[in-house]
C-alpha cells in the first residue's frame, strides 16, 4: 500500500488561494479555528473575548 503524498504549507496556501470560497458554509469549522494575531507582550483583548465565546457554544451545545 502506497502512502499518500505529505501536504505542506504551501500546498494548502495555494489551495485557498485556488478556493476562495472553501470556508463559505463551513461555519463549524471556522468558529473552531485559532488564528492568533500578533499583539506582543500584551494580553489580546480580541483573543480572549473570542475564547469565552468558544466556551460559552461549548456549553450550549452539551445542553
């Protein structure tokens, strides 16, 4: 049995460059994601709020 070829980052970059509209109706998957933003040594505001949110649909959804 052959092993499929190893993505890189590249290949995925192309990609969504190729598929703009992949994330469009994947809502799940992008409330799931983690793109962090450089904020320095400071505390991202926008980070942490995006972190309740997550917890807050975590506990909504196992009601």
């Amino acid at each position: 049995m052959s092993q499929s070829p190893r993505l890189t980052e590249a290949d995925v970059i192309q990609y969504l460059e190729d598929h703009r509209d992949f994330f469009i109706g994947k809502d799940e998957l992008l409330a799931d994601m983690r793109i962090p933003h450089d904020s320095g040594p400071a505390t991202s505001l926008i980070e942490r709020q995006l972190a309740v949110q997550r917890d807050r649909n975590v506990e909504l959804r196992q009601r």
